[in-house]
C-alpha cells in the first residue's frame, strides 16, 4: 500500500456521517449535557484557540490544524472529563510541532504579560490576582496540561498529519478555469449590481469566498463529518451560485465539480454552517477576524486566570511557550565564535542569512531539501515502515546546544553520538564548540542529508573534533549493537521520533555512566537519573526544553 493511500484511509477513519448528530457526542451521549450546552463548550474552546493563535501570531495553518485535533478529541471524550482550555492549549501546542511554525519566545512576551496584568482587560481586571507560579493551584493546572497532550495524542491514535481542503480548493479552480464546460462562465459571471464583470467575479472573487467558507467551518464539525476534497467543492459551488454564476447549460455545479455522488456530505456541509449562521452571527468571523467579537463568548475570567497563571511561570502553554522571562543564554567568546562557524556553514550566502518569518531562508530550503529526501523515501521504503512524525525537519539552537552539552561535561576523548542528525547542523555544532571530543558522529537513514551533512562539515572553520555521518537507522538492532555502545553522550530531539523508540533503544544499549540529551521529551525508566533540565527562552516552538540524564543502571 502506498503513503499516499495510507494516509488517506487514515483520514478517511475521522469522517463519520454520525458525527452530524449532536446527540452522538459522548458529552451529550452520557446524559452529562445538553446539545446547546455541549455546543457552547465546544464554540469556548475553539475560540479560546484563534484567540492564542492571535496572541502569539501564528499562522493559519496551524490554527486549523488544532481546531481539528479538538474537534476530533471531543467527538470521543466528554467535555466533563476534561478542561475545554486546558484541552485547547494542548491541541495548539501540538498543532505548532505538526505544522513546523517556529515562533521567536520573545514575540510573545508583552502580549502575554500584558493580557496577565490586565485579566483581559475585563471590568474584573483590578480584581484579579495572577496564580502563584509556585503554588499549589498553577502545579496542579501545569500537570494537567502535560497530562492532556499524552492523552489527546492517545486519543487521536498519534494521527497527527491533517489533511485540510486549502490545497483541494486551489485545484479546483485551477481545473474550473481550464474546464471547457464552465468556459462561458466568464460571460454569466455577474457584479453585485447584476453586471457582467468577470475579471472581477472569476476567480478572485469565487476563490475568497470559497475560502472564507472553508475557514469558518472549522468552527463547526464538519471536519469529522465531511472529507476535505468535498468541503473545497462545495465551498466553491456555494461561492458561485451566491454571485449568481450559471453553469454551462445543461450541466449543474454539482455535476462539473464532481459532487453529484456526494450528496449527502454536501447536505451535511451546508446544513453545519447554516446552522452556525443561525445561532452566532459570525458567519466569517475566523476567516476576517479572528478575534473580533468572537472572545466575548469566553468566560473572561476562566480565560484571564488560564493565559496569566501560565504566563507567570518559566513554562508557559504547557512548554508551548517557556521561560516568558528568559534571557538570551550567555556564552563565551570561544562558544560564540564556534557557533557563529557552524552557523556560516549553514548559511553561507547572503540570501541563506537573510531573516524570515520561520527563520532563515537557508533554514525553509533545507526544510524543503529535507522534505523532499522523505518523499523520495517514502515512495520505495527499503527500511521500517515510518510514520510521518518521525520524519520531521528542524534545527537546534546553537546556543540551546551549548547550554546542553555544558551540564553534560563532555570529556577529551568521549564520544558523541546524535540519533536522527538530520543536515548535521547538532552534531557539527558539537564538534565545534567541544573540539576535544574523540568523535562526534550522527546518525541519519534519509541518504540525502546524510549527503547534504558531509557537505556542510567541509564549510565549518576553525578547530573541531573529528565527525562522521552515518546512514542508517538507529531503531535497528544491527545500527544499535554496531553504535551505541560507544557513545558516552547522546543527543535526541525525542519530539520527532515515535514514541518510546528513544528510550527503548539507549536503554537496552547505551553503558551504565553515558549521558543522554534528549528535546522535548523525558524518559521515564528508572535506568535513567535527570540531572539538569534546560529551558530554551530564546528557541522556537519546537525545541523548548532539554533533559540531561545519566545512565545508572
């Protein structure tokens, strides 16, 4: 079976036609509420979530993409088993790992001091006392939400790759324009006065509302209910016939878009939204504004005690965003002038240096060299069958790194061993700022980075230890036996791998005495002792917090 038709019957598995009827929602199931209590539980939690994606300026995309993992969570948990909220920064949080949005911490840090010393800016502000970050109450709401993120991702069977219907709705119009039987569209198509202006109403004008639709329902079910491929039609369909656009004749849009089958996932569409127009008149209220009026529905204080209570803490958002109040890590001239090397490595040419909104333009290319190296991989596997999380890109902060490898005291001569390397930018950052290593070598099974890696060791100056790259997989037994028994240091960005393979796979080969980094993630047996824990003030959403173990038994 191929990835591609995998992960379609994967998406397919979310989309039930039962999921239409509100009685059906385990919170309304159970007796435990009502359907228009349930709804408004579920509209809290949903704007509570553009509101964060608001606040910390992220994209689109990964707002979409936690509105459906909270949709999806709570078409198989109760809203009383678990905080609407607390449930909503989980699914942000992960919606930031699956999407690769890295965001600088220090964009947040007014936004959110100042929504924690105003509550909002609700009449009850001057009322309003912010959790002691080291009382009982913000431990107990902080445990909960690391809690919640395990249990929405059992939840969601770690389904994590969503599928959503932007890219279907820009093929469509694609085919739309190029379809000989909608070519007198361009002579039907209309103005708001009833005038032929096609230039105006086609494409643009059908492709904004269209979109606009497709924003909106993410406020609704239907992403458990309707596949994304009819969402982008029937989103269209509906824009057309609402700027009066006669279809070829003799032909429907039904027809021409392909949804003459469908009828009862187009009902279902259309009946979701109507209803949502009818009960909160904010018909394009995400795809305009995503906060305008809708934060009035949330409980003001819930929300003020929620965002400032975690705000007031180093670890806020459930490691979304940690260390509000972090400084920048300080290093020595040495360590600076190390990581300024690897970094040049990296970003050698003027255009690789140059600042974007998701890092360097160097940084979105190999992102995308990365992302092409799984493709290629993927389309003839000779290895495991890998699920998609574990092959995603992302660099360390060379800072974060230093900070990292100094509460592990590398000693002359150890060796280092990165699993899941990925272009060498960790494990050459190593054998820059620790050049007394006996070797640093990482440990990559996409040949192409393994390529690209080697290339950028030749771009590093200056003094640094020796380095290898090896292609293989290091959940293999045979890579296990050959490698890690060597390492007297490993480092892991755990937050990439599926879960548990790190842990299995150092514990049952690493010696008694290696220390191990791992990002992002803790290990839980026993054999392993925490000895620091390190929190990235300055990373992005990805890479936040690091463990430092030892292997005691």
């Amino acid at each position: 079976m191929s990835n591609l038709v995998h992960h379609h019957l994967i998406q397919e598995r979310w989309i039930d036609p039962l999921n239409e009827d509100p009685n059906s929602l385990p919170s309304v199931a159970s007796g435990e509420m009502t359907v228009e209590v349930e709804a408004r539980e579920r509209g809290e939690g949903l704007q509570f979530i553009l509101y964060l994606g608001k606040v910390l300026n992220l994209p689109r995309l990964t707002w979409s993409t936690a509105l459906v993992f909270y949709h999806r969570f709570y078409s198989r948990q109760s809203f009383n088993s678990h905080d609407k909220l607390e449930t909503a920064i989980a699914c942000l949080f992960l919606a930031c790992k699956v999407e690769e949005t890295p965001k600088k911490i220090q964009q947040a840090k007014s936004e959110l001091r100042d929504l924690a010393r105003t509550g909002t800016g609700s009449e009850e502000a001057d009322d309003y006392v912010p959790m002691d970050p080291k009382g009982s109450n913000f431990l107990l709401m902080k445990d909960r939400v690391l809690l919640l993120e395990r249990i929405v991702l059992h939840t969601l069977s770690f389904d994590l790759n969503i599928t959503h219907p932007y890219q279907s709705l820009m093929d469509e119009m694609k085919k739309l324009a190029s379809n000989a039987l909608v070519r007198g569209l361009y002579n039907n198509a209309v103005d708001e006065k009833g005038s032929p202006d096609p230039q105006k109403v086609f494409p643009q004008l059908i492709f904004q509302i269209a979109t606009g639709l497709v924003n909106d329902s993410y406020l609704t079910r239907v992403c458990t209910c309707v596949t994304h491929e009819v969402v982008a039609k029937t989103a269209i369909m509906i824009a057309l016939e609402s700027v009066g656009a006669q279809p070829f004749k003799g032909r429907t849009w039904m027809q021409i878009l392909g949804l003459e089958k469908r009828n009862g996932e187009v009902a279902r569409f259309v009946d979701m939204l109507g209803e949502r127009a009818k009960g909160v008149n904010l018909l394009l209220s995400y795809s305009d504004d995503p906060l305008g009026d809708i934060i009035a529905t949330i409980n003001v204080p819930i929300l003020g005690a929620t965002i400032a209570g975690i705000a007031a803490v180093g670890l806020s958002f459930a490691r979304l965003l940690p260390s509000l109040g972090a400084e920048a890590f300080v290093l020595t001239p040495e360590e600076e002038a190390a990581c300024v090397s690897v970094s040049n490595a990296f970003d050698s040419a003027d255009w690789e240096k140059e600042e974007v909104e998701e890092g360097t333009k160097g940084y979105i290319n190999r992102r995308r060299q990365a992302n092409e190296a799984k493709e290629k991989y993927q389309e003839g596997k000779t290895a495991r069958e890998v699920k998609d999380r574990s092959l995603r890109y992302s660099e360390t902060n060379l800072d974060f790194l230093c900070v990292l490898l100094r509460a592990v005291e590398p000693q002359r001569g150890e060796v280092l061993i990165d699993l899941g390397s990925g272009c060498g930018r960790t494990t050459l950052g190593a054998a820059a700022l620790f050049p007394a290593l006996g070797k640093a070598t990482g440990i990559e099974f996409l040949p192409e980075l393994v390529k690209l890696s080697n290339g950028y060791r030749g771009k590093v100056r200056g003094r640094k230890a020796s380095t290898e790259f090896i292609n293989g997989d290091f959940t293999d037994p045979v890579v296990q036996s050959k490698y890690l028994p060597k390492a007297d240091i490993i480092f892991a960005t755990a937050s990439f791998f599926n879960k548990g393979e790190v842990e299995r796979a150092i514990e049952e080969n690493v010696k008694v005495g290696a220390r191990v980094i791992t990002v992002d993630e803790r290990l839980r047996s026993k054999s392993f002792k925490l000895i620091e824990e390190v929190v990235d003030g300055a990373g992005d959403l990805q890479l936040n917090n690091g463990y430092v173990y030892e292997k005691v038994a």
